[in-house]
C-alpha cells in the first residue's frame, strides 16, 4: 500500500507562485512514477505533470514553461512548483501514483485571485 499526503495549498495572487508538496509513504519503492493532477469546480481531472521513477518529467500544456515538478528521495516527497499563477489554475491539486493500481492523495486547494 501507498499513502499520498500532500500540502502547499493556499490563496495565491495572479502571477504569484506556489509549491504543493507530496509525501508518500508505504510500499513506495515499487513506485513507476508520480503526478500531479487538478480538478476544478465543475470538471474533469486535469493531469498537470508527472515524473518517472528515473526523473524524466512531463507537463500539460497548460503549465508547461511555468511549472517544475521534482523529487527529494531522502523525503520521500514529490514537488509541483508553479509560477505565474493564473485565476484559471484554481482547483483541488491531488498527488498522483503509480504502480499495479493508482493511488491518489485528499487533495490541496490553490486558488490564485486578487
């Protein structure tokens, strides 16, 4: 089992930044890779970024060019900081795994208004 923990959430300004923050726990070793995906009020869950096991990163358009997802494995934490901050970025942001099934984190709320 995988458990997802993420936080970093809050109210941003438009072009602010943020740094959501994942930390996993459990059987992580067996672990493909890991994202981030966003839900906004109304819509469908939008994958924004992933990371392979190896590091090799991808990003949705949407994001590409202001985001950076990385890693710290001594913390077993994945992070997703993103830049100029936009009011349509505001979602639920949940942490994203992968192995023989998907695991999913509660969720953290950004939202980016003045």
């Amino acid at each position: 089992q995988v458990q997802l923990v993420e936080s970093g959430g809050g109210l941003v300004q438009p072009g602010g930044s943020l740094r959501l923050s994942c930390a996993a726990s459990g059987s992580i070793s067996r672990l493909n890779f890991m994202g981030w995906y966003r839900q906004a009020p109304g819509k469908q869950r939008e994958l924004v970024a992933t990371i392979t096991n190896g590091g090799s990163p991808n990003y949705a358009d949407s994001v590409n060019g202001r985001s950076t997802i990385s890693r710290d494995k001594a913390k077993n934490t994945v992070y997703l900081q993103m830049g100029s901050l936009k009011p349509e970025d505001t979602a639920v942001y949940y942490c994203t795994a992968w192995a023989t099934r998907t695991y999913w984190g509660q969720g953290t709320q950004v939202t980016v208004s003045s």
